[in-house]
C-alpha cells in the first residue's frame, strides 16, 4: 500500500484515510470558482512548508504573475518559495488556443496533430527536467480543461489526456490534476480521466432555497477506506478547509 502525504487542507485527511497516496495522481473535478486552483495551491504551499517536500505548479490557463498575486492574499508567498528554490512554476498557457490564436506558432503546430503531440512531449520534458532538478516531491496540473481547447476532437484529447495522465504517474511524485465538469447529478457521464487516476475529489456548489454552501466528495481513492460523504467545505482567507462531521445544510 502507499504510504500517505498530508493534504495540507484541514479536514481533507479525515476523509481520505491520512491522506493523499504517495506518488499516486488525484483527479479534483469542481465547476467554474469552486476553489479547484486554491485547493491545489494549498496542497504544493503546505508541502513545501510543514513537509519539506519541493513543488511544481502546471499552469494550462493562467499567468505566473496572476497566480502569484492571487494566492498572496492567503498568506502563500510563492515567489519566496522558487527564490528559495523550492518551487518551480510552469506556465503552459500556451497550449490554450486563446494564446495560440495570437502566435504564429498555432498556425504552424495546429496544421498537425504531430505538432500538437510534440507541444505535450514537450511540456512531459519539461516538467520531468524540473522534477530533477527542484527534487519535487508534489506536482498539480491546472487545469485539464483547457486540453478541450487545444485538441476539439475527442480522440485526440482522450490520447492527449492518456500521455499525460500516464507520465504523471511514472514521475514518483504526488500528482493533483484539475478538470471542470460540465452536468452535475447523478446521471452525469464519468469523464475519461476519472478510470485514468487514482483518485477523484468532487467540488461543487449546492443550492438550496435561500442559501449555497460548498460541498467535498472523495468519489474514489484506490487502496483507501474513505468517508464517501458530501461534506461542506469553505474558503476564507486562510484557504480551504473542510468539515468532515458536520451536516451539510447546518441544523
Ligand atoms: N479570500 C477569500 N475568501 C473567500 N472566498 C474566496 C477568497 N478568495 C477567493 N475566494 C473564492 O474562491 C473561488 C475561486 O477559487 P479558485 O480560483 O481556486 O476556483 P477554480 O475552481 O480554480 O475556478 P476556475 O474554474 O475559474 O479556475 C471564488 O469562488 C472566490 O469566491
Ligand atoms: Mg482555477
């Protein structure tokens, strides 16, 4: 069995069983704002500062100087942590074709699909070279999502989504990879990714009458016995935090 990583987010260990498996990927599927990219954030700061484990942030949809800027306000100094060489950000925003509009290069990668093929080649290299040579121990990808921008034809994605799924997980590393989902509900289509990994924690926002509260799911967790409860989370300016005993409409 794995052995287990801390989360780094309180009251998420409870429900997967001590915690994220070692060197394992976990899939965090949320809707637009549902705390995906803070939640990731957490589990690479804390690594770094309570664990003595090194990070490495993917970014698919967003600038270095935005995410920096962003996590501040929690307290996450970012910047610190890859002067003192112990994080690395990756931006490969340019695999979204919003970015890939604007360059040459999307007229000259997007004609093949060796092209775009290459461009995830390339970011695997990139991040196993970064893996290397930070001696990173946590590595987040975010977000999946933007791959559907860059590969509109679902195989392709599938196989895109394959390689790099299937890389992570021979890196050695604590993977968490984010993705958006579309329909909730329990008629919802599980998303290919969700039979690819070993984990998938659900984050979504619940509406009832007059109120809307945040809820957790741990929808699997190979090799663990987890509580599989919808429980309430929250975000504040400390980051996310989770409330494994208490009911999620309060009393
Ligand atoms: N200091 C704060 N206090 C409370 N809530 C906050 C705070 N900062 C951000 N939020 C909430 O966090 C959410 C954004 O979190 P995050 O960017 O992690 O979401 P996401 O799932 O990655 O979204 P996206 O799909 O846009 O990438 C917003 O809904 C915002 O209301
Ligand atoms: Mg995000």
């Amino acid at each position: 069995m794995a052995n287990k990583v801390a989360t780094g987010i309180p009251g998420l260990d409870e429900l997967v069983d001590d915690g994220f498996p070692d060197g394992r990927v976990v899939l965090v599927i949320g809707g637009p704002g549902t705390g995906k990219t803070i939640l990731c954030s957490q589990f690479l700061y804390k690594g770094i500062y309570d664990n003595q484990e090194n990070g490495i942030f993917v970014s698919l949809d967003e600038s270095k100087e935005h995410f920096y800027s962003e996590m501040k306000q929690f307290g996450w100094d970012f910047e610190k942590a890859e002067n003192e060489g112990k994080f690395a950000f990756i931006e490969a925003t340019r695999m979204s074709q919003a970015a890939m509009l604007k360059e040459k290069l999307f007229r000259e990668e997007s004609r093949s699909l060796r092209g775009k093929k290459l461009s995830i080649d390339r970011l695997i290299e990139d991040l196993q070279a970064k893996i290397a040579s930070y001696k990173a121990k946590r590595v987040v990808v975010d977000t999946l999502a933007m791959l559907t921008y860059r590969f509109p034809d679902p195989v392709e994605r599938r196989t895109a989504v394959v390689e790099l799924i299937q890389s992570l997980a021979d890196m050695n590393v604590t993977c968490l990879v984010t993705t958006e989902l579309k329909h909730l509900g329990l008629e919802r289509e599980a998303l290919d990714e969700e039979f690819m990994v070993h984990g998938v924690i659900m984050l979504q926002t619940l509406f009832s009458e007059s109120t809307t509260t945040r809820a957790i799911q741990v929808e699997k967790m190979r090799e663990a016995k987890v509580n599989p409860s919808l429980v309430p989370y929250s975000i504040n300016k400390n980051g996310i935090e989770v409330f494994p005993n208490m009911p999620l409409f309060g009393d």
